[in-house]
C-alpha cells in the first residue's frame, strides 16, 4: 500500500520556501500579538488527483499576507508579490514523493482586518505523486 505525504511534511517545506524566498516568517497558527507582516498558511482542501499510471493527491493551500496597519493596499500587495515569485521555485518535499505541480491560483480576497491591518489570501494547489498503479 502507498502512502500519501503528510500534512505535516507538506505544510513545513511550504512554510520553509514562504520564509526562505521572502525573509517574514510564516505560520500555520499565529501567535499571539505576532507584529505584522506576517504570512499564514491553512490547508483549504485534499483531494485525489489519480491519473491512468499514478497515484496522486493535490492540497489546496490559503496563504494569508498580513501587512501592518496602513490606509494603502501597497504594503500586502508587495507581500502577495514576494510570496508569488517565492513559491515560482518548487517545494522540497521527501523524497520518495514526487512534487508534480505547483500552481498559483491568484489572489482570493483582499481587505482590512479590524485591526486596520491589510489581509490578502492566495491560493495554492500541490500536486504530489505517491505511487504507480501496476497491472
């Protein structure tokens, strides 16, 4: 039987390419009083992605740009650049995975906190491969 990636394995190398190509730090649960800016990420969705020869599942990943209080957008619409061209270079995951896709599907949703901090949400899908089908 094969095994799929964990959750755990796959939100940590996004979260270490998010922090390594961007330099803010990246969470899957904020901490308390974080200062912004900030990214946090939250899996939206897992679902098969199987094709004729292989197993695979594809993980649809949010990813929260949280910028400090500001009357412009500009602040977290930098952000939402500096994790887009981040994540143009592929996740490492274990190796006996095999990342198939990374795709960005844009930004979800723009707006202001009631904190008057900036918030915009990108999405994310995942592709990975976890076994061939044998016949």
């Amino acid at each position: 039987m094969y095994k799929q990636i964990g959750i755990i394995d796959l939100l940590a190398a996004i979260r270490k390419q998010v922090e390594d190509g961007t330099g803010i730090p990246c969470y899957d649960a904020v901490p308390k009083d974080a200062p912004a800016p900030f990214y946090m990420m939250e899996l939206v969705m897992s679902r098969p992605a199987n094709s004729k020869t292989f197993f695979r599942q594809a993980y649809t990943v949010n990813i929260h740009s949280v910028a400090a209080a500001s009357v412009s957008s500009a602040p977290v619409l930098d952000m939402v650049q500096s994790l887009e061209e981040a994540l143009t270079e592929d996740i490492k995951i274990p190796e006996r995975y095999v990342l198939e896709n990374q795709m960005n599907m844009g930004v979800q949703a723009l707006g202001t906190d009631d904190s008057g901090e900036k918030r915009a949400t990108s999405a994310f899908v995942f592709t990975v491969r976890y076994g061939i089908k044998v016949k």
